[in-house]
C-alpha cells in the first residue's frame, strides 16, 4: 500500500476519552411531586363552580314558574276614551298580545312582565283611527289593567275620485268617510300614492305644516281656502270660497304669496273682476298670471 495515498484520517490525539460517552448519556432530573393540596383546591373549585350553576338554574326556574302564579296574573282589561272606536277591537287586540299561545320563559300575563310599551304602541299603529294609547294598572299589586285612547279627530277630507277618505290635522288619514265626515269643511286632491290603501298615510307630510299656515294667514286677510290640490314638484293650487284657484309653489314665502295676491286683485287688469276668475298664478314671483273663466 503507497504511502503517499490519502485517504479519511481520524485523529484520536484530538478526542479526549469519555467525551463521546458522556455526550451521549442521557441526564434524568427528579420529576415534581403533585401536592395533594393543590388538588384538592382544584376539585372544591370545580364543585363550587357547578353548585352555582345550580343554584342559579334553580333559581331561574323558581322565578319562571312564579310568574304563571294565577296571584299575579292580568283578570281584566278595561278600556277608557273610546269613542267611535270599538272598546271590544282594543281589548281583543290586547287580548291577542297577552295570550299569544307560547310559552314564555315569563309569563307575559304577569302584571309585572306583561309586554305593555309593545302594546301601547301596536294599538296606535294597527288602529290608525287611534292617535295615542296609554296602558297602566291602578295599583302595585292590581291584577287589571286600563288602556286609554285618544282618537284622531275629523280635520279634512281627502279625495282622490267620488270616494273620500278622513284626515287629521296632521294630514294622517285614517278612515273612509262618512255621511258624519261629508261635510267637513276642507276637500285636499292628489299628494297621496293612489297603488295602495292612503289609509296609514299622510298627506304631504313635508309641507301640509306649511300649507295649513298658509290657509290661516289667507283666512287673516280675508280670503276662505276650501282645500286643495298638490301636483308634481312642490305645485299647489288653493281653492277659494271666493270661487277661483290660486297657483302657488309651496317652496314660496308665505308672506310674500299673500301679499302678491292682495297686490294682484287690486291691480288695474283685476280691480272688481274676482268673480270673473277662473284662476291666479302666483309661481312666478313678481309676474302673476291669471285666466278669466
């Protein structure tokens, strides 16, 4: 074998003996004891945390099946301020919202869970002929409870063809009119979305504030509005006693309509002619236009 041919050396003069061995054994260290104290608070821990959760389901229960108790449950339902408004309807409805056929986890014909703001509030929305409900019991333990309504009054009629429809003063509609309603004193035209029921809706709620003031200030310089009829836009005309339309636009100043109108009839064209009109426009400003019949 050459002498001269190399091949992998080991040097052992580098190793230091053992430190193979000792880089190989494995070192155990002591595992910890578990202290039986520590266990024993983990389990009263878990024991405690499961009897509240008893406790407290109990205790819910209690209350749930204390709230069925016939003691404290609802016997009457009186109805006050009805007028043309059926007292039987209310307390049918009321009826309906106590004894809804489901088990509640309260009863909800408890006198102290009974759902009374959800029904204060159905009876004005389900009945629009109800302006305003108020539902409370006479005393802390009383088992009746009163519900007092206050009805929309007859303001004004709304007219889409021959048939009519009753409004407030607020412009809300709330019934079909009556030989009772027929000759309220102002008729109001357009203004309302004809593909439904205008029950449940209100007469140009933007601007019927505006327009009801305007008919005060007409009546104030001596004029008698009977109504009117709203068109596209804010366009609104008046119809007069006096037997003739004004046009207006109802973005205009109330003031200044009123006085272009005074102005107009007294103009030289207009002086002692009003019987004749058929109409006057006052959407243009300073330019009033009008049409003789």
């Amino acid at each position: 074998m050459s002498s001269n041919k190399k091949g992998s050396v080991v040097d052992l003069r580098k190793k230091k003996v053992g430190a193979a061995i000792r880089s190989t054994v494995p070192i155990f260290f002591p595992a910890e004891r578990k202290s039986p104290l520590r266990a024993r608070r983990r389990r009263l821990r878990a024991l405690s945390a499961l009897l509240a959760i008893v406790l407290l389901a109990g205790a819910l229960a209690g209350v749930s099946f204390a709230s069925y108790s016939a003691r404290y449950s609802i016997n009457d339902i009186s109805i006050t301020g009805a007028k043309t408004v059926s007292s039987q309807l209310i307390r049918a409805y009321v009826d309906t919202k106590i004894n809804d056929g489901v088990n509640h986890f309260l009863s909800r014909q408890n006198i102290f869970f009974y759902p009374r703001q959800k029904i204060k509030e159905g009876i004005a929305k389900e009945i629009p002929r109800v302006r305003y409900a108020e539902v409370y019991r006479e005393g802390m333990l009383a088992q009746a409870i009163t519900v007092k309504i206050i009805e929309r009054e007859p303001f004004a009629l709304w007219c889409p063809d021959l048939s009519c429809f009753v409004m407030d003063e607020g412009g809300f509609i709330f019934s079909k009119s009556s030989t009772s309603t027929l000759n309220l004193g102002q008729t109001f035209r357009g203004g309302i979305k004809s593909e439904k029921s205008p029950i449940g809706q209100t007469y140009l709620s933007e601007h019927f504030a505006k327009i009801l003031e305007l008919f005060k200030r007409l009546h104030e310089a001596g004029f008698a509005p009977m109504g009117g009829e709203a068109f596209e836009s804010d366009d609104f005309t008046v119809s007069l006693a006096e037997g003739y339309l004004v046009r207006i636009s109802l973005s205009s100043d109330l003031n200044a309509l009123v006085r272009n109108l005074e102005i107009a009839l007294t103009a030289e064209p207009l002086r002692g002619k009003a019987d004749k009109l058929e109409y006057i426009d006052l959407r243009f400003g300073n330019r009033v236009y009008y049409k003789f019949k």
